[in-house]
C-alpha cells in the first residue's frame, strides 16, 4: 500500500467576502495551529468544481481582474504542517 503524505487540515475559518470594482476581499480570521490557507473559488461563467486560487500564509486575499455583475463563491481551507 502505498501512503500519500498530505498537509492536515483545520476546521474552516469564517470567511467575509467584499465585493468592490473587478474584484472581491476575502477576510478572515487566523485558525489556531493554522501554517496557510489554500483560497478556492467557483464562478465566473464555471459551473463545475472549484479552482485552486491561491495559497497565502497570512489571512485575506484579493481576488482581482473579475468581470462586475458575475456571482462567485469561494471557500478557504486552512492548513497545517
């Protein structure tokens, strides 16, 4: 059997999401024993599956250069060495 070794994962922070001009801010709070935060979003003309956005180690993220008028969700994961 072969094992796959993988980053942990903490329970899900509260996301705040702001909408402004082509873009949104992602806001969160730190997650206790948190090391980064993989950002995902779905929208944007895609119905399927969500896309890996960015890996921050801090939290926030700006997801810029999008269309106004478009609906997108996003989810945040928080990480764990």
């Amino acid at each position: 059997m072969k094992r796959f070794a993988s980053a942990a994962t903490t329970p899900a922070p509260s996301v705040t999401a702001t909408p402004g001009c082509t873009a949104v801010t992602l806001a969160w709070s730190p997650t206790a024993n948190a090391t980064s935060y993989d950002v995902y979003g779905v929208g944007g003309g895609s119905c399927t599956g969500s896309t890996l956005l960015a890996n921050v180690t801090t939290p926030g993220y700006v997801d810029a250069g999008l269309a106004n008028g478009i609906q997108r969700s996003y989810r945040v994961v928080a990480r764990s060495a």
